[in-house]
C-alpha cells in the first residue's frame, strides 16, 4: 500500500472523474432524434471478467477471438437504420447516433473496434474507460467502481444533445447499469434535480467530491430529454434485482429477438422488418420457429388487449402464416418481458426516488455477497 500513497503524493492533488472518460467520435448528426447508448461487455460482447485471469485473458484476446452475444449485431443495426438494409429503398435513411460506453480500458479500443466492423456495426461514439488514471492516483479500489464514470461519460452525452431528443440506453444485469440509466433518465426528465442526482451517486458509493463534480455536468443537460427506453439483458448467472417503484422504469430482456420486440412495440423499428429479423434469429442464430413463433403470439395478444400496434399485429400474423404457427398452443405462457410497459417517471417525487434509491443499493450490494 505504501507504493500507491508515494505514487498518490506525485500526482494532482484533487480527483477528478473526468479524467476517465476516454471518448472518441467518429460522426456527427445534428437535430433531435432517436439517439442509442449501448454497453459492450456482456451486453454486445459475451465477456468473462468474474476472475482476474480471466480478465487477463480479455487483454490478450484479437477481435476474432471475441463472441458477439446472439443476435446483438442484428439489434443494433435495426435500432440505428430503423429497418434492416435494403438496396431497392427508394429514399436514403440517416442512421440513428449509436453511443458505445464501456468500462474497458482505452488499450482495448482498437481490437474493439475491429471487432464492431467484422459485426457490419458502423457508430458514432466510442467511450472508455482510463484506468491508468485511476492507477496514477492511487485509487486501486476505484478500477471496478464504475457508477461515477459510466454516469459522467453518458451525462457528457447527453448534454450535447438538442432539446426534444430521446434515449435508448441498453445495458446489463451483471453490473449496475440499470441503475446508472435511470439516474440519467429521472435527471433529464426533471424528476431528479442536479443535486438529487448527487444524492442518487452518493447512495450508490460515489465519494462526495467526486458526485459534486458529476453534478457540473448534470446541469448542462438541456429541458426536454428523454430516456425512451431502459432495455437491460438478463445475463445468465446474474440476478436482476427488483424495487418498484423504480424498476418499473426498466424492460429486461432474456435476448434480442425480445429486446427487438420491444423497439417494435415502442414504434422504433419499422414493423415490415419483423420477417427478416425472425429468420434471422433462426437460421443464423439457432432459434426454433416453435420458440420464436410462441413469443410472436404473447406479444400480440399484449398488443390487442391494449388495443395498440395495428401494424406490428398485422406483420406478426403475416410471420405466423407464413410459418404455420397461427394456431394458440397451451405453451404460450405470458412472457416476463412483455408482462409489463416500461412506466413513464413524471408524478414520482425526489424524497420517493432517493428513498427507493436506497432500498434497491442495499438488495444489490446484498445479492452480490452471495
């Protein structure tokens, strides 16, 4: 311990989050619009780091040593062009923003990268995480405390944005992302002020100093942002924790081809790309047309009891006859992601929020020591 102190005494006094924030933009899109910030480890990337030699192993691997989760790529691209690819279209579409946050270390931007291109993905912004940063001022207990950096990276994000865009945030269940999006999402819609989110980070383990410097940047976000959607994968392992009335803000999702539908009834994706998307889940990757057929049905039965997404009805039982599945079948039980529409965060108050906040810290921190 004694290195770490003479190395902290050789560097700046005070700490300063923003010094881990490693971004890079490759585009920029003006206007408001639909704009996605997308997690890479365990969210679009199957990656191991329960173990430090397994996070050894991370840093040596090349780009074509690591494993897209299923379906993620096929995601990303309909949530960015809004329909897959098609060279007859007739009228040109502008991407969506895609944001990539990740927590890995700059050193692994470029097989990363190149990872994303052999995945067709094309982005707009890449963000990690300086973790040389935190080694140069001693703060080793800080290399796998995330919550101060991934909300000062997407808070930098979202500030740039112009009044009336709104968010997709896609994350996971093996860290605290669900909890750092709806801080972000309760902030921009005004349900948490700058200094509530201070509260919030604090609740979370975020130094005082630290959160205080967080909060700078909270008050540049501009009126009228919102968070759409919270969509958070339920890694396998993984507990997802739930505490309404927050967690009701969340939609979890098992795998993409739910967490497409999801964008499908929320009118982010274009419903006539539904086809393409269930053969791609089944012959690409591996999805029994009983599987995806019987998920088909529970979502249209949500649809027509709430008397919404005629259009999406209509492509689903197009889907259903062209495979022969339209018939109810006794294993079509509801679905837990669809069981619920993620809520909207106007009426809840600030106390409510931070008391709630609380409560749910504690079952995650209590989740984790088992």
């Amino acid at each position: 311990m004694v290195f770490w102190k003479n190395l902290r005494k050789n560097s700046e006094d005070t700490y300063k989050p923003g010094r881990l924030v490693d971004y890079r933009q490759n585009s920029v899109q003006k206007g408001p619009g639909i704009q996605i910030i997308c997690d890479i480890d365990k969210t679009y990337l199957e990656t191991e780091f329960e173990s430090i030699s397994r996070m050894v192993r991370i840093a040596f691997e090349d780009a074509k040593a690591k494993v897209t989760v299923a379906g993620a790529s096929d995601f990303l691209d309909l949530a960015r062009w809004y329909s897959f690819f098609d060279e007859n279209a007739s009228e040109e579409r502008l991407p969506r923003p895609l944001h990539f946050v990740s927590s890995s270390p700059p050193q692994l931007r470029s097989v990363l990268e190149e990872k994303m291109i052999m995945d067709h993905i094309d982005w707009t912004s890449a963000t990690f995480k300086n973790q040389a940063y935190n080694i140069k001022m001693g703060r080793v207990d800080l290399l796998r405390q995330h919550v101060a950096y991934k909300t000062l990276a997407i808070l930098s994000i979202v500030s740039k944005a112009e009044p009336g865009t709104s968010f997709v945030m896609v994350g996971d269940n093996a860290e605290t992302d669900a909890y750092i999006y709806l801080g972000v999402k309760l902030l921009a819609e005004r349900q948490l002020s700058a200094a509530g989110l201070k509260t919030y980070l604090e609740i979370a383990g975020v130094e005082s100093a630290v959160a205080a410097q967080i909060f700078e940047e909270a008050t540049k976000v501009s009126e009228n942002i919102r968070v759409a959607n919270i969509l958070i994968r339920a890694v396998p392992g993984y507990q997802s924790i739930d505490c309404p009335p927050l967690t009701g803000f969340i939609s979890y999702f098992a795998d993409y081809f739910d967490a497409s539908l999801l964008l499908l009834s929320s009118n982010l994706i274009d419903p006539s790309s539904l086809w393409q998307l269930f053969r791609r889940f089944h012959n690409q990757h591996g999805y029994s047309m009983t599987n995806l057929g019987r998920r088909l049905r529970v979502m249209k039965n949500l649809l027509t009891e709430h008397q919404q997404g005629e259009e999406l009805i209509r492509q689903i039982d197009l889907v259903l006859k062209k495979t022969h599945m339209t018939a109810p079948r006794p294993e079509d039980p509801a679905s837990e992601t669809f069981k619920h529409a993620p809520q909207v965060s106007e009426g809840i108050k600030e106390d409510d929020i931070l008391r709630s906040a609380r409560i749910w810290m504690q079952m995650i921190r209590k989740s984790k020591e088992h």
